[in-house]
C-alpha cells in the first residue's frame, strides 16, 4: 500500500469512528457495560493517546531515529501481516498499559472528536510533508507489543488499530444499549 492508499485507508477509518460516536447519545457514548470494560468515549480516548506519540515522531529529524533505532531491522511487511501479527499479540495477552489506558475523567464528546480529528490530520499532514515512499520502509519505531517495526508498519498497524477499537465500539453500544 503506497502513500496515498494508506492516508485514505487513515481517513476512512477516523471519518467512520466520527460519524460513529456522533450518532450514539451521550449516556450510550460514556457507558460501561463493566467496570473494567473502556466506553465508547474511552475508546477515543486511547487511539488519541496511541496516535499522540506518532505525531511527534513522524515530525522529529531521521536523524533522530538513526540515533535512537538505527536503521529498520527487516523489510516493511504487508498490511495483512501486521494485522496478523498485532492478533497473535492480542491472543497472547498484550494489552495497553500506561500512557495508553484513558484517563479517569473523560472530556465532553465533542472535545475528545475534536481532538481525535486533529492528532490524526497532525500525523497525515507529517507524514504527507516529511516522509517519502522509501523512508517509510527505511526508518524503525517501537511499538509495546509489536517491538521494532519500519515507519510503513506502524502507519498499517495505526490503520488497523482504528478499525479494531471501532469494533470494539459497536460491542459496547450492542451491550449496554
């Protein structure tokens, strides 16, 4: 998937996340169907806090990541693969800890669209400006469960992470509505 594939593929999945949380009431948009399962609203709020450390690198020099990681440790696999991959790590008990759990209290709905929409067309906008085809098969990024992956697969596993918690969304309206 080149570039622009990929950034439609983005846009997309943020667009039906929107349109989603915009059409469930704000009592459905909070609500838990158990204490330890994250709303709707949490949901956003953790692909905010996942996106939010993206941004920044994909807006750091390359040779930031040249310092920090070196060059990528493989070639860049394909969408489906990540898919595959980030699923045997769910199977295997990976779960978001720490910077990624949403926080106790939860903004209004439209702040936490608003910013969702933003971190996200950050990020686009970076990646549009600042990386060319090759450098994102070139250059790595750690992910917490996936380990050290080329720029290309984070951008197919942020994709991916979308449309995942988007169905984790329609779950959780299904359960508690």
């Amino acid at each position: 998937m080149n570039k622009i594939e990929l950034k439609g593929l983005l846009q997309e999945r943020v667009q039906g996340i929107v349109v989603f949380s915009e059409n469930q009431t704000s009592e459905i948009f909070y609500a838990k169907p158990a204490p330890e399962v994250w709303s709707v609203a949490e949901n956003v709020q953790h692909l905010i806090l996942s996106v939010q450390p993206l941004a920044r690198l994909f807006g750091a020099p390359k040779s930031y990541f040249i310092d920090k990681w070196g060059k990528a440790p493989h070639s860049s696999r394909a969408y489906e693969q990540m898919v595959e991959i980030y699923d045997a790590a769910l199977g295997g008990g990976g779960v978001a800890t720490g910077a990624f759990v949403p926080l106790a209290t939860t903004p209004s709905k439209e702040q936490l669209l608003t910013d969702f929409v933003q971190i996200h067309q950050t990020l686009l906008q970076l990646v549009e400006a600042n990386w060319s085809e090759e450098e994102l098969d070139e250059y790595p990024i750690p992910h917490p469960l996936l380990g050290l992956i080329t720029a290309r697969e984070m951008l197919y596993f942020t994709a991916y992470h979308l449309l995942h918690h988007h169905q984790i969304m329609q779950k959780r309206v299904e359960q508690v509505a």
